[in-house]
C-alpha cells in the first residue's frame, strides 16, 4: 500500500497572511492557529501547514485538483483581486489559461513567491 501524504509544512514570511491568502482565493475556511503553525485543512485530510520563516525561503510548488464549477469560482476570485496568472509553470503565457490533459488550468504566485496551480483534471492517469 502506497503512503498517504498527511500534511505539508509551507514557509512564509507571516504565517496567516500567505495561509489566508491561499484559503480567500480557494473559498475555503480560514486557517486555524496549531502550535507555530496557521494550519490549512483540504478536502482529501492533508493539511498545509504554514510557518513563519525569517531566512531565505525556497518557493515550493502546490497543485489544487477542483471540480469545474469551483475553478471557474476561484478564477473569478483570482480575476477580481487582479492576481497575475499564467497557462504555464514558466509563466511564459500570462493572463491565459491552459486547457491541457481534458481540462482547465492556470498557475499564480502566493505572498512568498511559492507556485500555486489550479486545475480540473489530474496528470495522471489510470
């Protein structure tokens, strides 16, 4: 049996501010305070732990699997706030979405500079 992930520790330069951030854009609930963390629970039981970091932090990237009406939901959010966006993990294709392995996406960059994506149809396959 495969391991299953748990959670995540994600560094920030302020723990609820980049935690927030991630749940306003995904329509989620605010993050809850857990020891030094500003902890963000997903659908699946990983949680994505966010932790203040006062050092050089090495941006990470997230990938968010939505259904089609909670993309278009969070691309409202993204449009409205006016967050940059891209169709690629380059961020060669600005202000466009992609419509790769029968679906949709788009990736952003949260306060810290981690690499965040969006999309409605996982990579992998059966």
């Amino acid at each position: 049996m495969p391991a299953r992930l748990d959670h995540t520790i994600v560094h920030s330069r302020d723990r609820f501010a980049s935690a927030r951030f991630l749940t306003e854009l995904l329509g989620a609930p605010d993050p809850k305070p857990f020891g030094p963390f500003a902890s963000v629970p997903l659908e699946n039981g990983v949680t994505l732990d966010y932790m203040d970091d006062s050092g050089r932090i090495v941006p990470q990237h997230l990938a968010f699997l939505v259904t089609d009406a909670e993309f278009d939901e969070i691309f409202a959010r993204i449009q409205e706030r006016a967050v940059p966006y891209w169709a690629d993990p380059y961020s060669s294709k600005p202000q466009q979405i992609n419509h790769e392995h029968k679906g949709r996406g788009f990736y952003f960059r949260d306060p810290d500079n981690h690499s965040l994506e969006v999309l409605t149809h996982t990579y992998v396959t059966d």
